[in-house]
C-alpha cells in the first residue's frame, strides 16, 4: 500500500469514501459478494493485512505458503494471492478478475479526491475551499495529493490524545479534559450541528468526530456520532489506535456505524502485538470493510516528517517519506472542550506550520449564538473571493516566478502554469512579483499601459480563485 500516513487523522487511504464507496465495497455492502466468495474475499484482506504489517511473513511466506497460512490461519490457497508473494507472477487474461486483483486495485491503489465533489451552500465557503485545494495541488506531489480528502470539518471530543504516538503527525498533546454528553453539553452539540448544517448544508456530514485526539479517549463518543448522523444524514468515519483495549466496544460501534450505513473505518495498528491481538479478537468476516493504518515499525508504509515525527532525529525514521503533512481538512476545527474554532488546510510543514496545517483563522465561543457569530466573522474576513483596493497582492514566497514575453511563469516543484496571452501580462506578473504594491496601485500602473480596471481586476481575480497569491492569516479573540 503505497501510503504515508502517521496519524489516525490522514484518511490517506482510499478507503474513506464518502460519496460512493469503491466497487468492491459496494459488492459486499449489496451482498453481491456473499458465502464462500465473502469468505474468500475476507481471508485475502487478512492476508494483505499480515502483509503489510510483518516482516518475517514477508520474508518467509515463499518458502513455505502453506506452513504460513496455517500458522495464521489463512483459510484461502496460496494461488489465490500469488500476485503479492511472487515477484515473478503476471497476470493473465482471467486472473484480472481475480479477488486478489480487485482487492489490490480497490483497497490499495485507487487514487480519489472525493471532497472536489462536495458542494457547500455557502458560496464563499466553496470558493475559498476550492482555492485552497488549489494551492494544495501546487505543494503536494499529485499522488499524495489525491488522497487529500479536504474534508469541510472535525470535532475535537477532549483535550488532546491518551495513546502518545511518538510519531504523532499533528501533535497531539497528552489527554486532558473530555467532552461528555452531559444536557448541556448534549444541547450545545445538538445546536452546534444544526447551525453548520443550516450555513454549509447537508454535505458538512462528511466531517468526522476526532483530529488530534482519539475517539475512544471519549467514553460518549457513540452518543455524538448518533446526534451527528439525525442531524448531518451520515454517521461520522472513526478512526482509532484503541481498538484492542476495546474489542466489545468496537464490535458495537462497527454494528452501529453499518446500520447507520457507514461501512467503513479504520483501525490503526501502532505494533505487531496490537495486530495479533486484534486478529484474535474480530473474525476476518467482522473486519470486512475495516481499513487498517500500519504504524508499526515492520511495516510496508513510511512516515510523514510533520508534528512529533518532525521533531526525532531523520536517523530515526527509517522509513521517512517525502509526505510533509497528514492533514485532511479545509475547513472547520472545533475542539469541544475549549470551545475553539480554527480555520484551516493542510500545507506542507515548515517552520511556521510545524503541524502541517495553516491556522487561517480562529476564535473561541461560549454558546451557540457566540458561535454563529464567530463563524460569521470567520467566513466574511477570511472568504472573499474577490481582490481587495487597499491590500497588497503578491505570489506565495514558495511560487517560482519567471517573466516571458507574452506574459509569466509560476512554479512550484510540483506545478508549472504559464500566463501568456499578451505583453502586458508580463507587466502585471512583474508587478505582482515585486509584492510592494496595492491592489488600487496595480490597477492604475496597469491603466496607465491601456489595460482597463475592469481587464486587471478580471486578471487578479482569476489569479486569487488559483491560490497564487500569499494569504494573510488572522487570530480572532472574543
Ligand atoms: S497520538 Fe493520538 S492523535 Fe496522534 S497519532 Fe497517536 S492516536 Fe492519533
């Protein structure tokens, strides 16, 4: 599995579906794979899975398949997964349609960006979601980009995380106060949902209930997951590192979460030993639609260099991969405890973002009218699709810029686009290049060659909807 996830945050695998889940799921969600075939299809999952985790399985399956799938107790045939095991194995023409080979294509290689189809009520908030996606696809190789879902929202259910993931890719501070589903905290939540569905509409459901915090540290998080689902329409994605230390509660949410008609979530496996345990403690069946994370050292995945991981020496990262963040969201993070808000959307990290995350905007509420008001202000001084008069335009400090004759050239490692239509283009870009001048200046300097105001500002419009231009982040106190 070609993925670089550090965090239970990243839903980096292509797993996390929400609006439409990939082929084989349906199958099984529709009962078309069913008996033996649902069986077989479970016993080649668990295979990956052992796969993906172990090292000595990896290394030793060959010389004797049958010895390990014993020991594992695979109950599938050593053929059927041959593509994984035999570096020499090509397919034929009736193997493509073998489970191994859907599970292969479903499970592990499918690259979809589902948020691009999401679409929000609030016009501004689409628009500066779609901007930010933008520049995304310029800071990201287009591979890990793909598996960005920019998810609108999540919500912090406690203070900070109990697991301690050394790795962790967002910093997850150690575990303070939860949330509970107490009245008042269960009216709060209640209206809190109400009034995001009523901003933003139905599609904020595709948010989840957990960042840099694990769901289970919350012993109500179920409870907010049903509340979500009445409200929202979807019963939020969990994803997990406690899943051993809580099999029957798991078993009851999974039971949940697919009568609510979410068969996906994630297990994330911090060793080998949690692994082995939780093959004891679910069947292969009970795991069907369960994607699992690998964070275990032996693991086929490397690590992103962001938050905690960022911090332990390169030497200790043995496996470290060009991934510079794990955040998924444009959009709203809420904690709960705190009653905080923040604006944000993942970049690559850095010195100012060592979390892998731009904090745009953010604010604190203490009721639900407080808060209305906070995202209000939020999306009116952050979203503004239009250039302002009195506010200097220049490209992004990471953006390449090169003059041409017609026009101008910015890139970034991953993206190149050129602006040529005209010479006076080239003036333009020059001036935006220089980064000292206003939005008005631009417009009378670009007047003063024969471009209109109208013509510049369509220009410097078009160019903002592209995220090129550096974006000024705010801090709100109420
Ligand atoms: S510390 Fe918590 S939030 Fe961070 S990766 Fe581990 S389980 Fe996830």
């Amino acid at each position: 599995m070609n993925k670089h996830f550090n965090s239970h945050t990243q839903k980096s695998s292509d797993t996390f579906l929400e609006k439409g889940d990939n082929e084989l799921l349906v199958k099984i969600r529709e009962k078309k794979i069913t008996g033996s075939d649902f069986e077989k299809f479970c016993y080649i999952k668990r295979f990956y899975e052992r796969w993906m985790a172990d090292k000595d399985f990896r290394d030793n399956f060959s010389s004797n398949p049958a010895q390990y799938l014993r020991l594992y107790d695979l109950k599938i045939d050593a053929e059927e997964v041959k593509p994984v095991w035999d570096n020499n194995f090509i397919y034929t023409q009736n193997q493509q349609s073998s489970y191994c080979n859907i599970f292969e294509k479903n499970f592990f290689q499918k690259d979809k960006n589902l948020s691009l189809q999401c679409v929000f009520t609030d016009a501004r908030f689409q628009s500066w979601q779609n901007k930010q996606i933008n520049r995304c696809k310029s800071q990201f190789h287009p591979q890990y980009h793909n598996s960005i879902g920019h998810y609108p929202g999540c919500f912090e259910l406690s203070r900070g995380c109990s697991v301690g993931c050394w790795f962790c890719g967002i910093s997850a501070p150690k575990l303070g106060d939860i949330f509970l589903y107490n009245e008042e905290n269960a009216n709060l939540w209640r209206q809190l949902l109400e009034s995001l569905k009523n901003k933003l509409g139905e599609n904020f459901g595709s948010s989840f209930c957990y960042w840099a915090t694990d769901p289970l540290d919350n012993p109500d998080y179920e409870k907010f997951c049903i509340d979500f689902h009445q409200i929202l329409g979807k019963f939020p994605y969990t994803s997990t590192a406690q899943v051993w230390k809580y099999p029957e509660r798991v078993r009851a949410l999974l039971k949940l979460s697919i009568s609510k008609g979410r068969t996906n979530n994630r297990f994330s496996i911090l060793s080998l030993k949690i692994l082995n345990q939780i093959h004891q403690q679910f069947s292969a069946e009970e795991l069907a639609t369960v994607e699992f994370a690998f964070q275990n050292p032996e693991a086929l995945s490397s690590k992103a260099i962001v938050g905690r991981a960022n911090k332990r020496k390169q030497s200790d990262l043995s496996q470290a991969s060009e991934q510079s963040s794990i955040a998924c969201v444009t959009g709203f993070l809420f904690n709960m405890v705190e009653r905080s808000v923040k604006l944000i959307s993942p970049c690559p990290v850095s010195k100012k973002w060592p979390d892998g995350y731009i904090v745009f905007d953010q604010g604190n509420f203490s009721d639900i009218t407080s808060l209305d008001n906070l995202l209000e202000k939020i999306i009116s001084s952050n979203m503004n699709d239009c250039i302002t008069d009195d506010k200097y335009v220049k490209f992004r400090d990471d953006i390449q810029y090169e003059s041409l004759p017609n026009g101008f050239q910015l890139s970034t490692r991953f993206m190149t686009r050129k602006f040529n239509d005209s010479p006076k283009l080239r003036q333009l870009g020059e001036a935006l290049y220089a980064g000292n001048l206003m939005a008005w200046e631009i417009i009378s300097l670009m007047k003063n060659v024969g471009v209109s105001e109208a013509n510049t500002l369509y220009y410097l419009n078009s160019l903002l909807t592209k995220g090129v231009f550096e974006e000024e982040v705010r801090s709100i106190q109420t």
